[in-house]
C-alpha cells in the first residue's frame, strides 16, 4: 500500500457550440491518495485520491482508477474523476506517474493526467470540460 500527498494545476477547457475551444489555467488543488495492490500482483492497483481545488471557489472531488506499473518508478494509470460538491462533474482520466526515489519508501511523484468531463451539473451548456493536468508531492509505502 502507497500513499501520496501532493499539489497540482494545469489547464481546463471547453468546447463551446460555436466550435472553438476555451482553454484557462486549471484551479490549484491539493490532494491525498492512496494505491492498494495485492503481493502476488504488485505491478497492478487500485487507487483513489481525494482532492480539494482551492482557487476562485472551494471544490471537493476523488479520482478511483487502476494503475499498471512498468517499472518501480514508471507507471500508468486509467479510472474516472470527478468533482461531487459543491456543483458536480464526472468523467474519465487517463495519466502516467513518474516515481523519483529519495530511499526505500519515500519518493516524489510527478503525474500527468488527461481528464474528460462530459456529465454534471456544473457542465458549461453543449461542452465537455477537459483538464490536462500536472500534479507533484511526496509519494511514500505504507
């Protein structure tokens, strides 16, 4: 079992009726998270993260996903995220984790992610909201 804590922002965007594409900088958002995988299988998880986004208003949201490892120190990672309160968004993500050592249990992590938002009620009218995100903090065994 691992555990992260970490910070992140990117960009978010939309795809109005008229056809072209919003893009604005992503609110910042802290998270905590946590990769379960059985011994006989430890390349694969499961995973959830809680989030909380901290600019412009507050926003409460988790991320369930499996995670393939490549390596100890490369993985990949696919699930859906989503925001549950204040207003609601849904979706599915796709990423990649980078684990940079420090000793035998502790790491930084850098994770790119891809996010599609297509359900929620706080989905811009005929828009699906996507979040290309970069997220990093401490990742560490449990």
């Amino acid at each position: 079992m691992d555990g992260e804590v970490g910070a992140g922002t990117g960009l978010e965007g939309g795809s109005p009726r008229d056809g072209g594409v919003a893009w604005h900088r992503a609110r910042t958002r802290a998270m905590v998270g946590l990769d379960m995988a059985v011994d006989e299988d430890a390349y694969q998880a499961f995973g959830f993260r809680a989030f909380v986004e901290l600019e412009h208003t507050t926003s409460v949201g988790a991320s369930l996903h499996y995670s393939f490892w490549l390596s100890k120190s490369l993985g990949l990672f696919a699930g859906f995220t989503g925001v549950i309160a204040p207003e609601t968004l849904a979706g599915v993500e796709a990423g990649g984790t980078f684990v940079i050592p420090l000793g035998k249990k502790v790491g930084i992590f850098v994770e790119p992610s891809l996010a599609a938002l297509p359900f929620g009620s706080d989905l811009p009218h005929g828009s699906v909201v996507v979040w290309a995100l970069l997220s990093a903090g401490m990742r560490f065994s449990l």
